[in-house]
C-alpha cells in the first residue's frame, strides 16, 4: 500500500498523461516505445502510461539488450506514478513474440492495448493517446474491422470520419482520402467531402497548433491538376468549387495545386497546410522529406492522438535498428497538442463572474444592482 508521500507524487503536478499502446508486438512497436523513452528529461513533461505487459516488456528488454529500460508496473492508470514509465498489466500471459512474423496473435495482443488505451482515454485517466504501429492484416484476423486507427477512433468518437494530418517541422499535410484504393478515391471525392476536410484542417490548424489565420494549399487529383479538363475533369467539377466554398466561409484555401510541381517548389514554405486527395500524393513526399521525425496526428475528434509516421517494419523486427525518433516527436506533439487545448480553455473562460455594482443614489443610501 503506498504511502502518503507516493500518494502525493502519484498526483501532484501539472505533467500530460500519455496513454500509449503498443501495436503489434511481432514488430517495431515495443522497441520504438522504449527507445523513444530512454532519455529521463522527457518524464518532466509527461507521465507515460503503456498499456501492454511487463513480461512481454522482460523478452523486448533481453532481446534488445536494454537493460537500462525501468519501468513501474501498475494494475490501473490511476495508479500510474509521476516521472516514472508505467506499464498498465492489459494480460497476465505469456505471450511470445514472433519478431517479422505477421500472425493473429499479433493483432489479438495489439488490439487488446489499443482497446485498453482508448477506453481509459474515454474515461478521463489518461489525457492523451500515442499509438505505437499495428498491422491491418493482423488485426483484420482479430475481426477488426477498420482500415487502421484514424477510422477506429471516428468511430468510438460517435463521428463517420477524421482527419488523418502527417506533420513535421516544416509542414502539415492531410488527406481527403486515406486507406483507400487508388482505383475508388476518384468516386470518392465529392464536392462536400473536400470542403469538410478544408473546414476540419482549418479548425485544426487553429485550435491543435494555435495558427490564427492559416493558409490551405488544396491540390488536384490529377496530372498537373487536371491541366484545364485536358487530363480529367475531377478538379473543375469537384475541388475547384469545394475551395470557392470554403473562401465564401472566410476559410484561406488555395489551389488546386499540382502535387508534383509544388512539393518540388518553394511553394510549400507559404502555406501553413497542405490538403492532398489521397494517401501516396501527400505522403510520399512527406516521408522522403520528413521521415524520422514525421508524426501521424488524428484531427477533428474530441480527443488527442498522435503515431509515429513508420509502419510495423516487420523487416528489422527485434534487430535493435529501429530508431526511437518518430515515436519521441509523436509524444512532444501530443504534450504540445494538448497544451495549447489548455490554454485556449484558460484565454476563453469567462474568468470575472458578475459582481454586483454599487451605486450611490442622490439620497446616499447604497442600491446594488
């Protein structure tokens, strides 16, 4: 039973609770955590909260040879201890990790933390949520039935869809469509779907960042934005009018830009957002440009949750080659994230209650309004 001065490091201070799930542990996820935690000044800004196992954390700690890795294990987020990393027992079993392996253990064990995470995020126990990278093919073993965590946390969220962002130090790129076919994103995009994205990436960019009056870079979907109708006919009949409507609502959205041409530009340094049609037109260039710092950030739900930019890389799996840097920055953004959340309730609260007026009539008596 802890003691009054546990009690009151457990509960004092300001730090960002970090609820964290641990993808599938067949590949990068647990070795990405770790390593992005191994420095102790990150504990100053917020107090991890994993959501896993701690004797799946031992095997990751023998394999990788991170011996140096401590942890505080606890049954509850409501136990979880200040500047110490804190590993929430989801299961009690053994569990072996097939390092490379694309399994349903894998995603029963993803899921399980992912699940666990979301529901304590829900119940006000932890303040934010980083998840760690999970197979779609695993977990569509499990019965999950999203195309990954964005349309996941839409849809515990009561909401049909969000926003998936990727941001960097130097830009902030969404999407109109994400886990989608190639062949069906055309379909897909309607007039209505691309203003709410440009209205979603508009509130994001001022309330998530704090940018007062950001400037949307919106591209076309085809071969220099559709050259005039020449090379289709997508960015007249449906982006074109979807960026007039958003102007009319005092939104700043540009374009349709040709992605190739401005990625290759300057272009990108005038613009605070760029909205692409689809998975590969935004995010090729975004990771080629921004890889090991790159962040996944879900915009347009009420909660905060934030990914490294990689996937699995069942390739290096249990190899000590992934690095810990995406996952880090993925951490500080959600601190930060939710920081500026916090101040914007401060700066918007009606902080001077009404307090009656004294007033002093032509008798002199005192009359209070």
């Amino acid at each position: 039973m802890e003691n009054k001065e546990q009690k009151k490091e457990r509960t004092s201070g300001n730090d960002v609770r970090i609820g964290i799930s641990i993808g599938d542990i067949n590949g990068i996820g647990i070795e990405v955590i770790m390593k992005s935690l191994e420095d102790p000044r990150i504990l100053t800004d917020c107090t991890p909260i994993i959501y896993g196992s701690d004797k799946i954390f031992e095997a990751y700690k023998k394999q990788l040879r991170m011996n140096n890795f401590n942890y505080t294990g606890v049954k509850t987020a409501e136990e979880a201890r200040r500047k110490k990393i804190n590993i929430v027992n989801v299961w009690d079993e053994e569990v072996e990790a097939k390092f490379g392996e694309t399994n349903e253990t894998g995603g029963k064990y993803a899921f399980l933390s992912l699940e666990a995470a979301t529901r304590d995020l829900a119940a006000g126990k932890v303040d934010v949520l980083v998840t760690a990278p999970i197979s779609k093919e695993a977990m569509a073993k499990t019965g999950f039935q999203f195309p990954g965590h964005t349309e996941y946390l839409a849809d515990m969220a009561g909401q049909e869809e969000a926003l998936m962002l990727m941001i960097s130090t130097t830009m902030k790129i969404g999407l109109v469509t994400s886990h989608i076919a190639l062949k069906d994103v055309s379909t897909t995009i309607t007039t209505d779907k691309v203003l709410a994205k440009i209205t979603a990436f508009n509130a994001s960019l001022k309330k998530d960042f704090g940018i007062q009056r950001p400037k949307i870079a919106v591209f076309g979907l085809n071969p220099h934005a559709g050259e005039n109708g020449k090379m289709g006919t997508e960015e007249k009949e449906t982006i074109i009018p979807a960026i007039g409507r958003a102007q009319n609502e005092g939104i700043f959205a540009y374009g349709p830009f040709p992605a190739d041409g401005f990625f290759g530009s300057t272009s990108k340094a005038k613009y605070d957002g760029i909205l692409a049609m689809y998975h590969d037109q935004g995010l090729a260039a975004f990771k080629a440009l921004a890889f090991d710092e790159g962040v996944n950030f879900t915009a347009g739900l009420p909660i905060i949750r934030t990914s490294p930019d990689h996937g699995t890389a069942f390739d290096i799996a249990g190899e000590n080659k992934a690095s810990g840097d995406s996952m880090r920055h993925a951490i500080y953004l959600a601190i930060d994230v939710y920081r500026n959340h916090q101040f914007e309730k401060e700066i918007t609260a009606n902080v001077l209650e009404s307090q009656p007026i004294e007033r002093k009539p032509r008798d002199g008596k005192r009359n209070d309004y």
